[in-house]
C-alpha cells in the first residue's frame, strides 16, 4: 500500500514472497532464472490444455438457488444488456431483482425490508468508484443492532452489457463444474533477474495443495517484457489467479515504489502527462501484457484461436493499489510517482476499458476479480486467498468477513469513511485500516471455489464452564511464519508499535446474554507458557450472522516479540485460551 509506505509504518516482518521463495526451495523445487537469451516459456499440464474446452461447456440448466438473495440493478440500466445481465444472475440464483436509483437511502430501507444474505450490484463501470464502498458498508452494518456488516455482496459489470451477461455466465460455469488444483501468479518483485518458478504440488499456508507457477517479474531486467509474453498463458486453467502487487489502475509496477519518496522525480498533476516516462525508468505490467489481445468471441460465447489469454473462469486477486477500478480513478499521494503531485488535494482521472484491470480480468473470461478501487497493502490478498483456498467460504463472505475485522479495529462505531471529493483535501485516515474497505469483489457473492473446507493450521475449540454463562474458547495457530494474518496493523488508530495477533470467529449454538468479560487464562508458544503473551490485549464482540444466530469474534493482541539481537522473533506457534463471561439472558 503506497499510502501506508510513504507515512509511519511498521511493515510485515518479511514479505510473504521471500518466506515462499525459502520454502519452496527447500522443498526440491526448481527456480529458474531466466536466461538473458531465451524467456522461459509454458510448462504444458492437463488443466492448461484443457482450460477452453472445460468452459465451453453449456450453461448449468438447473439454477443453484440462494435463499435472501438480492440483485440490485442500476435504474438508469433497464434497458440495456445489464438489465440481462441482472434477470440471468436471479435466475440462476432465484432471485429477485430491484431497480435502484442510486439514493442511499432508499436502498436501506429496501434492505431494512429485505434483509438479504446476498447482494449483486449490476452496475455500469462509471458508477463504480473508490466512494461507492466507503458509502455502501456503512450502510450494510445498519441492518441490525450489531456493528458489524451483515450481508456479502459483489460487483457485477463490464465494458458493455453483452460483456456483463458473459461474466455472469463464466461465473455459472465455474460454479457447475470443479476448480482445477493450479495457481498461477504474476507479481512485481524486488529481485535483479525475472524468475519462473515451478515446482512439485504444495501446500499453502492454509493447508490447501496445488500446482503452482509463479512469475516474478522486475523492469531491472530487459527481457522483463519478452518473460510476460512467453508465461502469461499458463494463466489458461489455473482456479487462482494472482497479479500485484505495488501499483496504480493502469498498471502493477515493476519499478521501486520508494519512488514516491523522491520529490525531485515528481511533477504537477496534469492528466496529459498521467503515466509520464519518457526514459523508460518506470516499467508497468498493464493488463494487455498480462492477457494478450482483446478476445474474439463468437456469437455462442467461444473462443476463436490465436486470441488472447482465456481465463476460464479462474478467480482472480490482485493486491496492486486502485487495481480494482473500471473508470475514475482517485489520484492522490500514493500514485504520485506515476499520476503526478496533486498537492495534497484529491482529483480524478478516467481509464479506458483496456487499460482497466477488473474490465479486462472479466472480458478474459474470469469468474470473479478481487482488488481495490484506491489504495490497500497487499497482504490483505494473501489474506483473501487463505479464506478462499481453506474452502466452504462463499467469496462476498470473504470479503465481508474482512469488514468483521475492521470492527474489531475501530476506535469509534458505528463505522464510518470520509468520501473523496475533486479539489478537496484528501482524507487523512489510517492508511491500514481504510485500505480493508477499498477491496471489492467483482462477482457473484454466494459463489464458492472450493465448497469442502480443509483442516487449516488455525484450530479452535470451545467448552461451556458453565452454560450460557462462562465459555473457554480454544485457539492455536501453527505455522506463524507464512500466516498472512498474523500481522496486526488493521486498526484505526495507529499503534505506536508494530503487533500481531491471533483472531478468530466462533459461531454459537445458542443465544447468550451481552459480553461482561473476556480474559486470557493460558497463552502459549511452541516452547512453553509465555509470559509475555499472557499480557496481550484480549477483545470480544457479539454478532448475529445472515439466520440472525450468535457469533462471538476473539481477538488478542500483543508487541510484536523480539529477539535478544532486536530482530522479530515470531514462534512457530501460540495458543491462546481465552474466557468469555456473559450477563444472565433477560426473560
């Protein structure tokens, strides 16, 4: 996140890349530099080959229906291939679909009504922008006496209302048929030579194993270009897609992003000179290097031959600052490097649909696209990729279920953002906590990659002291050191000293009173009881979910532990056993 990097930080531990590089060369892989010659190119397997085929496929004919869902179709839409776009996706889900004008307001009382689980927003690209979420989660909390958000929702659009309808219909074909067990990433990384890595099948740090290739990329090498030409098709058959991760909403950088730090590299906002590099000294990976050619699409929705990458459905994650927008881009301090100054000031800039990545992510065929609409820290991808491959998550739950963690993190509730306005000061704001808001999801909320959840390394048990009353909630975490959700910076106020954390959401088997206390009775490393730990910072809050049941979230909080030489000293693992008390139920 360039806002976060150019203000007080602490930043993670070590990038997750460097922490995957080691295990993944440990584990007999093969991390290929690429010769200065010859790009390496593709790596043939049966999902790469059969990718086009397996998506050619009919739609499902029976409809997968969701109880409490909503799709909300842009008025100003109705008589446009979105409206189709919006009667496919109730269709398939048996939904209802509601025109809305845009007036917030109605839209809560609609929900208030309602009370949807789901919510598909059918919109068109230019009412999509960096506000729209700061607007709409507020909104979402309010629904019931809690503070947290209570329904997931998601994005539905395209470039036109033809391309809309096919990114409904991608994403139906990927929900009837299996995720293929292969992921491909293509991510800007500090290194000196561009590198292709490709191995035996792996485990994630969830615990989910895949195929797994991965392009790192870096403009300090000059064949950067000529590698994404040679590689980006193995894209073709992967479940998961991951581009990232410093950028803007042209493109990811390949260049340093402490560039932003260098005002003597800077020059006045001017839209005319957005993207300014007349030396070559700021590389990008735009979205047709990523994906080749726009496609050409018959009539029945294939694919002809020689086009550019098919997606074939894959979700995709990208952790690149304002990688999420479809056409007005908000210019501020974070993309100075790219953008020019504005001084402090906000203004806007518009993409076209070809230089936008969640237009082109969707006209190349994925199912879904995860990104910002304005600046967040990359690791919140990773965090979303771990909800997505631990499996039995719907993917606008995994984005709703990042909200929950703003909640926990807020110094005043309800929540609340400032909106962005031309010629006003941009929002000063913890940079962290703001950028969890900005990651939307372009797809169907209710739809889910893996639909049987695995045994991850984070393990929670519970027991009732006394029922009703007390409850002993369990929770270890192994594996600390490729956890992306360790990390603690996603608060309001920003601490004076980098923390971690353990977190977890529990749900009840029966309605409790308010929450009188909550403890820490036992906390643990892999070597023994720690004292140290014992003195976290415990927190818990009450939630109902969509059917209106109790959840209870816990969260500890701690310093980040250091070594006797002042370097981060995180354990392999922690167990934390925490008490909860309850007040007596009235009635």
């Amino acid at each position: 996140m360039h806002a976060s990097e150019s203000r007080s930080k602490p930043f993670p531990r070590a990038p997750l890349a460097v922490v995957a590089l080691a295990a993944f060369l440990a584990s007999g892989a093969r991390a290929a530099q690429v010769p200065s010659s010859m790009p390496a190119g593709p790596a043939a397997t049966a999902d790469h080959a059969t990718a086009s085929a397996r998506f050619q496929l009919p739609l499902p004919r029976e409809p997968r229906v969701v109880a409490r869902y909503l799709v909300v179709l842009e008025a100003a839409l109705a008589e446009t291939d979105y409206a189709r776009a919006a009667d496919e996706l109730a269709r398939y889900r048996g939904a209802t679909v509601w025109r809305w004008s845009g007036e917030l307001t109605v839209l809560e009382a609609e929900l208030r009504a309602r009370r949807p689980e789901f919510l598909a927003f059918v919109l068109a690209p230019g009412s999509i922008d960096a506000n729209l979420p700061r607007r709409l989660v507020p909104v979402l909390a309010r629904l019931d006496d809690d503070p947290f958000v209570d329904c997931a929702w998601g994005i539905v659009t395209g470039a036109t209302g033809a391309e809309a309808l096919r990114f409904v219909q991608n994403a139906q074909r990927a929900d009837g048929n299996p995720p293929s067990a292969r992921k491909v990433s293509a991510t800007s990384v500090q290194v000196d030579r561009c590198l292709v890595l490709r191995g035996e099948r792996r485990a994630g740090a969830e615990g989910r194993a895949l195929d797994q290739v991965d392009l790192w990329l870096t403009g300090q090498d000059p064949l950067w270009r000529a590698t994404v030409e040679a590689n980006r098709g193995e894209q073709a058959g992967a479940a998961l897609v991951e581009w990232g991760h410093c950028g803007d909403s042209q493109g990811i950088w390949l260049f340093s992003m402490y560039r932003n730090m260098d005002a003597s590299k800077h020059w006045p906002f001017d839209p005319a000179r957005v993207g300014h590099d007349p030396a070559g000294e700021m590389p990008r990976l735009t979205p047709e290097l990523l994906l080749g050619g726009a496609p050409t699409i018959d009539r029945n929705g294939c694919w002809s031959a020689g086009a550019g990458v098919d997606l074939g459905g894959a979700v995709v994650i990208n952790g690149a600052c304002h990688s999420a927008v479809t056409k007005r881009t908000i210019v501020g301090g974070d993309i100075v490097s790219t953008f020019g100054d504005t001084g402090g000031v906000v203004r806007f800039f518009d993409v076209t649909p070809e230089q936008s990545f969640a237009l082109q992510a969707i006209r190349h065929g994925a199912a879904a696209y995860l990104a910002p609409l304005a600046a967040n820290h990359a690791s919140r991808a990773s965090i979303e990729e771990w909800r997505i491959r631990a499996g039995g998550v719907p993917l606008g739950e995994v984005v709703r279920r990042s909200y929950d963690e703003l909640v926990l993190g807020a110094s005043q509730l309800p929540m609340a953002f400032a909106t962005y306005a031309e010629g006003k000061p941009d929002p000063f704001e913890s940079p962290m906590w703001t950028g969890v808001v900005q990651r939307v999801l372009f797809g169907d909320p209710a739809a889910c990659v893996w639909t049987e959840p695995i045994l991850t390394p984070h393990r929670v048990t519970t027991e009732w002291v006394e029922p009703g009353r007390k409850l002993r909630v369990d929770v270890a975490w192994e594996n600390l050191r490729e956890d992306p959700f360790v990390w603690d910076p996603w608060v309001q106020a920003w601490p004076s000293e980098p923390r971690d954390r353990v977190y977890e959401r529990v749900p009840l088997g029966a309605d409790v009173g308010a929450i009188a206390k909550v403890t820490v009775v036992k906390a643990e490393t892999g070597g023994g009881a720690s004292l140290d730990l014992l003195k976290s910072e415990p927190k818990a809050m009450l939630d109902r979910d969509a059917a209106g049941k109790p959840v209870l979230h816990v969260i500890a909080r701690w310093p980040r532990l250091e070594s006797k030489d002042g370097q981060p000293a995180l354990p392999k693992r922690v167990r934390f056993l925490f008490e909860v008390e309850f007040t007596p139920r009235d009635g």
